[in-house]
C-alpha cells in the first residue's frame, strides 16, 4: 500500500500534533467549580468540636459462679488487665483529639498566613500603582511645557553655521 505526497504531508502535522499534546494534556477550565469552595472564617473558629471517637466494645464483668453466654467472641481479662486497656482507650481517644485539634490549627495559621501574604501584596501593588500613575501625570505635565525639541533645532542650527563659519576661517588660509 503506497501513500501519496499529497497525504504525507496532510497527514503529519496531524500527527505531529496528537503526538505534541496529547488528549489528557487538554485541561477543562474550573473556574465554575473553584466559586463553590469559599472560606467561612466563623465555621472553623472552635477547634474543641473536633471528636475523633473510637469504636466501642462491648464488655461485661463477671463475678464467680456466673454463666457466660457468648454472641461474639469471648476474651476472659483480669481486671488489672481491663482496666488498662480501658485506661489505653481513652488515652487515644485524647491523643488523636489533641493531635486532630493540632493539625487543624496549623492549617488556619497556614491558611492565614497565605491570606496575610496576599494582603500586603494587595496593598504593594496598589501603592506601585498609585506611584506609577502619579509619575505618568507627571511627565504628561513636563511634556506640555517641554522644550526639548526647541533646544534641538537651535543645537543644529548652531552647529550649521558653526561649522560654516569654520570652513570660510580655515579656506583663506589653505589656498
């Protein structure tokens, strides 16, 4: 099967192309999306909402001469023993708490911090801004009463009659 002249080079920019961006380098805009997400600095202020609760277990305590009925299985402790897992769980659950409570006061300082950034670069572009502007009136002021191009005419007429006047001094002398 032999292709044409005609279709190599209709063909490979085409190809050149899907081989250059791929489909999965073609980006959707999310702008519509981004407008949902917006920081409600009230919602997060109270960090002791923060429950991280461990799976309940269930346990029953018996005393000698009781019968054990068992749905689920069956661990016989010594209350030395169940009193430290009981001590155990709720040292976790105060342990992720505090951790929990933690990480989510790092991320409002981060999050702050971003804002405060972001705040006084706001601030520095404005006052850049109100510089510039002041500079441009400025100048447009200057250029009305500028009299540069004046001084330019006369700088060559000057140097006109100048080097005339140097040439009718200097030929005399010459001949």
């Amino acid at each position: 099967m032999r292709v044409s002249n005609m279709s190599k080079w209709l063909l490979s920019p085409l190809l050149c192309f899907a081989i250059a961006i791929p489909k999965t380098a073609i980006a959707e805009d999310l702008d519509e999306d981004l407008d949902e997400f917006e920081y409600v600095e009230d919602e997060y202020d109270s960090t002791t909402d923060i429950k991280l609760d461990l799976p309940e277990f269930e346990y029953s305590l018996l005393e000698q001469g009781q019968k054990l009925t068992a749905s689920k299985d069956v661990y016989l402790l010594s209350p030395q023993t169940f009193a430290r897992i009981v001590n155990e769980y709720d040292f976790m659950q105060r342990k992720y708490e505090t951790y929990l409570q933690e990480k989510l006061e790092l991320q409002k300082l981060h999050y702050q911090y971003k804002l405060d950034v972001r705040d006084e670069q706001i601030e520095f572009l404005e006052v850049e801004l109100d510089r510039s502007n002041n500079l441009l009136i400025k100048l447009d002021n200057n250029d009305n009463s500028d009299s540069g191009a004046l001084w330019a005419i006369l700088s060559f007429a000057a140097g006109c009659a100048l080097t005339v006047g140097l040439v009718y001094a200097i030929n005399p002398g010459v001949k």
